[in-house]
C-alpha cells in the first residue's frame, strides 16, 4: 500500500512539473513584448526596397541591415505604437503590418 502511496506523489508530481512547464511555455510563447500586451509588428521583407523610411520614423522598432528591414523589438508603449502606426502609413510598399491589442 505504502508503495502505491509512494508511486501516486511521484506520477502527481511529474504531472505537476510538465504542467508548469506547458503552461510558462504557452505563456513565453504568446508574450513577444516586453510589457505582454500582445503587439505583433512584422514586415513583409520580400516587398521590402530598403528604403529606410520606417527607419527614420521609428528607429527603436526598425533597423536595417544590409538594406534588409528587421524588427528589433515590438512597441512598449502608446507613442511606440504611434511610431509604428506612422511607418506603417509611409511605408512605399506598405509591407508593415501591426496587430495590437
Ligand atoms: S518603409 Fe517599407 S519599404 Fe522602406 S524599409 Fe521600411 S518596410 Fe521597407
């Protein structure tokens, strides 16, 4: 009986561990914001002429690199987003797209 005992704990906390790290995965995988809220900046690189436009308009957000754009990091705050919205708008090629929540 003792043994049973022993083998239910040890199955109840394996569960309990792989639950937890299921949950921080879910977690870690949903948060690509440093404040989690959930924004998603992307870029369409192949419409991209590497004008550096966005660059100018949010240069904490945008880089390029050899005359590629990237994403640095997404919006923190309310005048990132704004930022973001102004890239969004002169963008030549409208290839900026953003999803905040
Ligand atoms: S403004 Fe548009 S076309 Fe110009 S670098 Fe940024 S994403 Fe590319």
């Amino acid at each position: 009986m003792k043994t049973i005992i022993s083998l239910n704990k040890k199955w109840l906390l394996t569960v309990l561990v792989f639950s937890s790290l299921l949950v921080t995965y879910k977690v870690s995988a949903n948060s690509n914001y440093e404040d989690g809220t959930g924004d998603t900046v992307t870029v369409k690189t192949d419409d991209c002429n590497g004008c550096g436009e966005c660059v100018g308009d949010a240069v904490d957000i945008f880089g390029l690199s050899n005359g590629v754009v990237y994403i640095k990091r997404q919006p923190k705050n309310y005048n990132e987003r704004e930022m973001v919205h102004l890239a969004i708008v002169n963008c030549p090629f409208k290839c900026i797209s953003a999803n905040f929540d």
